[in-house]
C-alpha cells in the first residue's frame, strides 16, 4: 500500500472542551500505527503543543472569537497544501471548513463530531443562525468535501433526521474508538482515592465529560435524587465554568445533596481512569451524542455503563450486554439506576467481563485498520 501524510485541522486540542479534542490524538495515533504520517494542525496557544511518539503537532497560535478566523491556517493551507495526501477537518461552524473548501477543494474529509445532531435544532436562536449559515455558507463547505465522515449507524441517522437539509452530503461512516493505552488501573484508582478522600468506602456512579444542557446532567441529578436512600455516590466530573454548570451546582446545594453529588471539576489522565475503575459504573444521560468517547473508555476500564438511546454506541452495549440502554427522561434514568443498584453481583461481574469483547470487537483502534485502509486506497486528489 501506498505511504501517505494526513493532517488534521482542528480549533484547539484542550482536552476540557471533550470528546473531539481526545478523538484527534487517537486517530492519528492508529493512523500512525498504519504506516500513515499524520500530523495535528491546531490554532490554540503553545502550551497545548506537544510531541507524541511519531505524531507532529503544529501550532498555528491565532484565532479569531467563537469562529475561529485565522490568517495564518490560510496562510499555512497554502504553503503546504500540496504536501499531504489528505486533510481531516474537524468540526463545523467555524472558519476551517470554509478554509479548506477555498484552498484544497476534494482533498478534505469533514468529522462533524455530533454538530448536525437533531438536539441543536431545539436550541431556537441558536438554530436560526445556523441554517442562515447553512444556507450560504455550510452546506457547501461540506458538499465540496470528499466525505462527510459518520463515526455511528446512530449518527448517520441523525444526519439524516436533522434541522438541515444534509440530503446532498456524501456520508461515509467509519469505525471509531480509543487507543487503548498501558494502563495500570489498580494503581490509578489509589491516586484517584487519595486525591479525594472522602470518597474511600463508597460505592460511586461516574458521569464524566462536558456539564452541558445536551449532556442531561440536571435529570441525571433530579433523577439521582429520587434514590436517595441507596448507599452510593454520583460524581460528576467536568469543568464546572460555565453557567450551566452552576445552575446545576446551586441545584445541588440548594436540596442538600452535597453529601450526595460531588462535582470533581475536570480530572484527566491517571486520575480520570482512576475514578472510572472505581465507579460501578459510568453513566451518559446524553439527548444527542454522535459516539460517545467516555462510554468506550468506561468499557476499556472494566466499568459498565448507563447510557440513553440517544448515544452513537448504544446499539454494541446491548448487543454485549455489558450495560444498561435508558430513554433520556429523568423517569427511565431513574428506572436504570434503580435496576443496575438491584442487580446481584454475579450479574455484575458478567456485565464487568462483557466490556472487554465489546471494546475489542468494536472500538480499539489499534487494532481495527479500517479507516486506515480507506485512507490508503482512496485517491483524495
């Protein structure tokens, strides 16, 4: 096969802004692992630069408001465009798509990453900019690329279903998932439990990721707290800035429940995997999510998970059985607490032992080659 050189674009790779920022290190990991160079273009500050193994992170440190204009990703594009076989953008709504139409038409891939999903049609204002720039602007961003790239069977569903006109989009749905790395999990759980002490001898159930309105964090609270008089924990793990975020934490504090819920902030690394071996299980209340980046690294730690029906990968944890599928209401997130807590341990180790053959068979990237192969065979010029 053909050796050739990719280079993702993406606004900032912080990893606090979620899921997109851990999947665009993985991908070029396993591309990497392919016999495939890829590099990491990000327009964020110079801290966030840094070398991993074969991968090349190059930092363009400028953007521009919300949009994320920069003159230097056009000046860059330019220079380099003709070095590499392909460009993956990642995410919409922001100027690297346009970019990219203008300067490498056909030889660019779009990830949206869950920016089309049918959820954002619900938020009123906030849609009604978003077709305008669909209509002008958007929309053929992603008609001049060689691929809009689907990580789901869920997400191509919502692409179709969505507060848009995608019927045009050429679709491509790709397999998706997580470098699994040497971890060891025993040894991240004591950090994790001497950071936090409080927590030592109590059973927890673990939502990490992004505290969004899209997330469901307020029913998952509301619905937590209905079982109460259960001898378990809910943490919930993720920056806690925005408003949002406080609105929940107010919440919190306003029923009593702060012996209840605890608010860990964004934890990363050893800490991270250590609370999600810890947990007895994840939790994703989520009313859109195109994959689900915390629901697989919850299967690659040995920890079930509760996720709704909403999320990418719902379909894999009920073929395995190793976790509970709930609708996104604060009713059925509370019919799946109470039922996974009501479950007896042998029932618990099998859920525990069927996370690895799902995470095997559907999401380790190391050894799944197939985006890889796609990229090498496919002439992208």
């Amino acid at each position: 096969m053909e050796f050739k050189k990719v280079a993702s674009i993406i606004d900032s790779i912080d990893l606090k802004l979620g899921g997109m920022a851990h999947s665009v290190r993985d991908i070029a990991i396993s591309n990497s692992l392919n016999n495939i160079q890829h590099d990491i273009v990000h327009l964020g500050k110079k801290t966030q630069s840094k070398i991993q193994g074969k991968i090349k992170f190059i930092n363009l440190d400028q953007r521009f408001l919300k949009y994320a204009l920069s003159f230097k990703l056009i000046y860059w594009l330019l220079k380099n465009k003709e070095k590499y076989d392909l460009f993956i953008i990642h995410g919409i709504w922001q100027f690297q798509t346009l970019c990219a139409r203008l300067i490498i038409p056909g030889k660019y891939i779009v990830f949206t990453h869950g920016m089309l999903d049918p959820y954002f049609g619900t938020e009123f204002i906030k849609s009604i900019k978003k077709k305008i720039y669909w209509y002008f602007i958007e929309k053929n961003n992603l008609l001049k690329s060689k691929n809009v790239i689907a990580n789901s069977t869920v997400e191509i569903n919502h692409l179709k279903k969505t507060f848009l006109n995608t019927s045009k989009l050429k679709i491509k749905k790709v397999n998706y998932g997580i470098i699994p790395k040497k971890i060891n999990f025993e040894k991240c759980k004591k950090k994790f439990l001497n950071k936090y002490k409080y927590l030592k001898n109590k059973k927890t159930i673990l939502y990490v990721g992004r505290i969004h309105p899209k997330k469901g964090c307020d029913i998952l609270i509301k619905a937590f707290q209905e079982i109460n008089p259960y001898n378990v924990s809910l943490l919930i793990a993720g920056p806690t800035e925005n408003m949002y975020a406080k609105k929940i934490i107010n919440y919190v504090k306003k029923n009593h429940l702060e012996k209840k819920i605890y608010f860990l902030n964004f934890i990363k690394n050893e800490i991270k995997w250590g609370a999600i071996y810890n947990a007895e299980c994840s939790i994703l209340p989520s009313h859109g999510e195109n994959f689900g980046v915390s629901v697989v690294e919850s299967l690659y730690a040995k920890t079930p998970i509760i996720c709704t029906n909403k999320v990418g990968v719902y379909k894999e944890i009920k073929k395995y059985k190793c976790g509970l599928v709930i609708n996104n209401t604060q009713s059925s997130i509370k019919k799946g607490l109470l039922k996974f807590l009501r479950l007896d341990q042998n029932s618990k180790k099998k859920m525990n032992k069927n996370t690895t053959q799902c995470f095997n068979n559907n999401f380790n990237l190391a050894s799944n080659s197939y985006f890889s192969d796609w990229i090498k065979n496919t002439n992208f010029k």
